[in-house]
C-alpha cells in the first residue's frame, strides 16, 4: 500500500519533471515545437513498452465514440501551453492555476455529464480554489 | 511592480486556467478510450494524434526558433516522462488507491516538485523563490481540490 502511494505520488513528480524539460526545451526553440517532440518521443516510448508488454490493442477500441479520439489534438495546444508558462511564470504557479482550471471544469463537466457528488463539498472546493487564485491575482501591488 | 517578470499577468492567468479545462477535457476523452480498449491504447492514440497534429501546426505556423544553438540532448526526453505517468497512474488507479487516492497523491507529488524546481531553478529554468502569497494561495488551492476530490463526486 505505501509503495503503491509512493507510485502516485511519484507519477504527480513525474508530471512536474515533463513540464520542466518541455519547458527548457521551448525555451532552446518554441512552444510548439517542444510539444511535438513530448508527443513523438512519449509516442516511440509507448510503442515500445506496448511491445514489450503486448496487449495494444486488446478489448474493443473500435467501438468507443469518435470524440474519444480527440484528446491528442487537443493535448498538444496542453502541453504547449504549460511549456510556454514555466518560463514565464514559474513551475509552482503554472501547475497551481492548471490545477485549478482543471479542478473547476471537472466540476463543471461533472455537472453537465449528470454525475454524482455532493453539491456542497463541490461549492466549499470550488469557492477555495477561487479564493487561492484571488490571492495571486494579477495587477495586485506585490509588497 | 506588476513588471516584475514573476508576477503573472491576466493572459498567462488565463492561459494557465485554460489549459487546466483542456485537461479535463483530455481526461473525459483518453478516459473514455481506455473504457473500450486498453490503457497503452489509451495513452497510444493521443500521443499518436498529437504528433500528426503538433507536426501540421509547425509546418503551418513555422515558429521561430528562440535560439540559434541546439539545446541539450537530454531536453527531447519531457515525452517519455509524459508516458511514464500514464502507465504509473493506471497501475495505482486499480489498487486501493482508488482514482481519487491517486489524483490527490499526485497533485500532492506535482505540487511539492514544482516548488523545489521553483526554488533551484531545475533543468536550466529561471529561479523564482515563492512569497507568503504563493503558499497561501497553493494552501488554498490544494484544500479546494482536495474536498472535490475526495466528497465532491463519484469521479
């Protein structure tokens, strides 16, 4: 149990790492750019490991929706994004406010998909996530 | 002394708050795949796709080059880091974890590293040590998440 923590807490690591390299690397060349070799060189990677371990194509991929097959078009401008960020705003505000527009929009699509969950826990996070992000608000005087 | 190159302005706050929607959204789809097929093809098709696509965007757009110097080597490898977490994260997902365990234990794990690699300006980053605002602000931020996480929902 603690060494399967440990692994989580380490893939949450791992997250921040890529980011930083994607991020240095954007820095040598572009934002873009940086995300095409995160996408191409996760994609050699994957594909060896699928190998190594069999099963790629396993259960029945063929039948989930089409706008399943969205998520790597819309990954790139992600990963882009944050590569652009680090640079300019730092590691720790970069993930902070992901974090929170991901935590807000899960929400929401929650919400939306109908899934089920507590209103008020969802209001109490949702208001503390917004009051953190008051806190680093731009145009604010820094004393 | 909203200049100073720390402070964020309204477009990298939005940008960053974009991005995070953009995560949910990558979330539902890969999610969605790995429901049908296996999690390498999960983690597969997205990386396959997004080459393609990050490749028709470069080709289209040419940015520039910031530097005229190649970058180190060890800068193409951010990928196979990427891929790493997917298949850390769906290995912990089916243990007693759970999803959310994971999800909270992981942004704990980001939240933690990015501040370390804040305060040591890690692979070749700029430094930028945090004020008070800032772990007030995390303190705040992780909280709201954490409640979502773990009594907002079923996912």
């Amino acid at each position: 149990m603690i060494g399967f923590a440990a692994l989580a807490v380490l893939a949450g690591v791992l997250v921040g790492l890529s980011r930083q390299i994607n991020g240095r690397l954007a820095l040598s060349t572009s934002a873009m750019e940086s995300s095409f070799w995160n996408h191409l060189i996760g994609l050699i990677f994957i594909t060896l490991a699928a190998m190594a371990f069999g099963g790629l194509f396993a259960g029945e991929p063929v039948a989930s929706p089409w706008w399943a097959y969205l998520g790597g078009p819309v990954g790139v401008i992600f990963i882009a994004a944050g590569s652009w960020l680090i640079a300019r705003i730092g590691a720790a505000q970069t993930a902070m406010l992901i974090i929170a527009g991901q935590m807000i929009s899960g929400v929401v699509l929650d919400i939306i998909l109908g899934a089920p969950g507590s209103p008020v826990a969802r209001g109490i996070g949702v208001a503390l996530i917004l009051a953190g992000m008051w806190v680093t608000r731009p145009g604010r005087n820094r004393t | 002394m909203n200049d100073t190159p720390d402070a964020p302005r309204l477009y990298h706050f939005a940008a960053a708050f974009g991005a995070g929607g953009l995560l949910s959204l990558m979330v539902l789809f890969n999610g969605t795949l790995a429901a049908y097929g296996s999690l390498f093809f999960a983690s597969w098709v997205p990386h396959l796709t997004g080459s393609v696509a990050a490749l028709a965007l470069l080709i289209w757009l040419r940015p520039r080059r910031a530097a005229a110097a190649r970058p180190p080597l060890w800068t193409y490898l951010g990928g196979v880091s990427g891929a790493l977490t997917v298949m850390l994260t769906s290995a912990t997902m089916n243990t007693a974890l759970a999803l959310s365990g994971t999800i909270a234990l992981g942004l704990a794990g980001q939240v933690l590293f990015s501040l370390f690699a804040d305060i040591r300006g890690l692979f070749g980053l700029p430094q930028k040590m945090p004020g008070p605002r800032d772990y007030l602000s995390l303190a705040l931020i992780t909280a709201g998440s954490l409640i979502i996480i773990f009594f907002g929902g079923a996912s």
